[in-house]
C-alpha cells in the first residue's frame, strides 16, 4: 500500500568534496502532500466496553458494537464476529431465535434508499440458532439495529446497536519536503559537515479521516522522538527525548548539535554519558576525527512515533528510525579575487624626442 520514495546518487556532490561513506540519499516527494494509507490496526471491531473482537471466537451478544474497519480489511476478524444468544430459563421449551438487521432511521439523508443488509450482515450459524456471525461490508453513516427475537415468544427480544466509527484513512510525517513514510525503509540522511545545508527540515504531519460514520470524535496527533541507543552503546548518541517534535526542525548538519544534545561516546564504559564528548562544543577537525571512527552503517539517532488518538477510542501509531548514512565535507570556496598591484616606472622620454 506504501508508496516508494524515489532515491538519487550524491556521486556529483561527493566529487567536489570529502565522503565518509559512499550511498545513496533520500529525495523530496514530487508531490506536496502524500497520503499513506493507514492500514487497520487490530481487528477493527469492539464492544460497548471497548473489548475487542475477532474471528474464531464466540462472544455473548454485546448491547453494541463499534466498527472502525469493515470485516475485508481486518487480519484478525476476516471471518466475521460470532455472537451468541443467551436464553432463559435454560430450560426453555424452545429457544429458537430469529433475527432483523435495520437502520435506526431508515428516512435519514444518509440512510434513504440505502439496503441496511449491503453494509452489515448476521447470519445465523443454522435456521433459528442462538449463534450467529455478524460482518461489516461497507462503512455506513446511519446506525444499525440488530434485533434478536423469541420465536416461541415474540414479545421477548432483545437489540445490538452497531455503530461504524470516524477513522484515520491516511496520515503523511514530513521531514522538511519529504514524506519519511512514504518508503519502507527507515529514513537516513547524508550529514554535510557545514554550518548550515538544505538536508531535513521541520517535522510537520496530517491525517485524513472517513466522511462516512455513526460515531464521530475529536482527533490529536503527535509526533514523539525517543533515542535509539541507550547511554552504554559506543558511537554517536542523541539522547533527547522529544514528547512531540511537530514544528521542531532535524538538521542534519552543525546544527544539529546545537539544537539536540548529540554525544559520540568511544567505548562502552559503565559510566555513562560522563565520559562522552559533547559534540556541540568539537571543532570541526574533532568532528572529523569522530566521524572517521564512526559505524555509519547502524547510525540511527532516533525512533519517531507517529500517532492519531481519537475520543471515540479510534488510535494508530506508526514509527521509523531516523539517522545518517555517511557525511560528507563540503569544498573549501572561494571567497574573494585579488590581483597584484602594479609596480612598473615609466621614463619620460619627451626631451629626447624633440633633441635635446
């Protein structure tokens, strides 16, 4: 469902300068904003109580149901959900039940001339039987009303209201102009060794959501940065734990140390971070020294979390690991042109010319 982000060579950048690693970088999205699909979470079916449901399972009849995905797009409810009838006395003469799938309001906008069994179905395992599987076909915007009914008494019956949930159907995490979710891969960086460059940028991030339910609610999203290495690891380490990173900026140049605290710890000394240098105050011969030591294979300076919460209980989160892939030391340029100032005496030679 991913969409693959486009890849290009640093072989024209890396000929003007130093590389530390020979890769291959990431590239802005041609498109301003990219969707990913978000893909279900879970089952996507829970009770009254927030319990989640699956296939292969019998529950008793809940009093209601709330969808967040239709039963196709589920791994884990596929099948449909298998509910039971309770019956009493348990000695009744009779227990067989019938069933009736209805909208709330059949003469709603939404609902009108809409069939209520194309988007929810409940059949019964065997005619009259007190189990059923109840399936979600489609997103639906009235709520549904499954009634159980006695057959030996019609005057006892008993209801489920299904409701289908607002959801997030696709979100993009941007990193300056590019969607970092957009391919597979963890997103890696070339580091330029300068005050300033055009790699990262600011984290920004959006969702979408379904314009067809019965329950609605209020979404938040967030953006959370927890360090991947833990102080014992040997390396470069952030160690900034960023609650939510949306409007905040990754860098990945000089600045980076300045806005972070990024640390390059040499061996796997017990003492933590006390012996690890402080990569804001290196020089840049220091930082050349540590960046040739460096394993930039397996350099990742952070995990972030992406994640939509809603009221009604709808949540999803996806995360990647962000760091470098190598760095790169821009040429030194040219700063100014001086010519030599002229030192040249010239004779007058007048008198000459006129004889004298």
């Amino acid at each position: 469902m991913n969409k693959a982000i486009k890849f290009g060579a640093v072989m024209g950048a890396a000929a003007a300068g130093t590389l530390g690693v020979m890769a291959v970088v990431n590239k802005p999205s041609d498109t301003n904003t990219l969707y990913i699909p978000a893909e279900v979470t879970g089952s996507g079916v829970v009770d009254g109580f927030g319990n989640e449901l699956t296939s292969g399972n019998t529950y008793a009849m809940p009093t209601s149901v709330v969808y967040t995905a239709t039963t196709r797009e589920s791994a884990t409810a596929s099948e449909g959900i298998t509910l039971s009838v309770k019956v009493t006395p348990a000695n009744a003469a009779d227990k067989s039940i019938d069933y009736a799938v209805n909208w709330k309001d059949e003469t709603s906008e939404w609902a009108t001339g809409k069939v209520v069994t194309d988007y929810v179905t409940l059949t019964p395992t065997a005619d009259g039987s007190t189990v059923s599987t109840l399936k979600c076909l489609q997103e639906f915007g009235e709520q549904v009303i499954v009634t159980a009914t006695s057959r030996q008494n019609p005057s006892i019956s008993a209801t489920c209201t299904v409701d289908f949930a607002q959801r997030v159907t696709g979100y993009t995490v941007k990193l300056g102009t590019t969607d970092i979710f957009a391919s597979g891969e963890d997103y890696r960086c070339m580091f330029t060794l300068a005050d300033t460059s055009n790699t990262g940028g600011e984290i920004s991030a959006s969702y979408t959501l379904n314009d067809v339910y019965t329950l609605g609610g209020e979404f938040t999203q967030r953006v959370e940065l927890d360090p991947v290495n833990g102080v014992w690891n040997t390396g470069i380490i952030a160690s900034d734990v960023i609650a939510n990173a949306i409007g905040r900026s990754i860098t990945f140049d000089k600045r980076l140390f300045q806005d972070y605290t990024v640390y390059y710890k040499a061996d796997s000394s017990p003492n933590g971070l006390e012996s690890a240098k402080l990569l804001r105050d290196c020089t840049d011969d220091e930082l050349k020294d540590i960046f040739a030591k460096t394993d930039w294979s397996n350099l990742f300076l952070w995990t972030l979390k992406y994640t939509v919460t809603s009221t009604n209980g709808v949540q999803m989160t996806v995360s990647k690991r962000i760091g470098c892939m190598g760095y790169f030391v821009p040429p030194v340029m040219v700063s100014g042109l001086e010519f030599e100032e002229p030192n040249i005496i010239f004779k007058d030679v007048t008198n000459g010319a006129n004889g004298n």
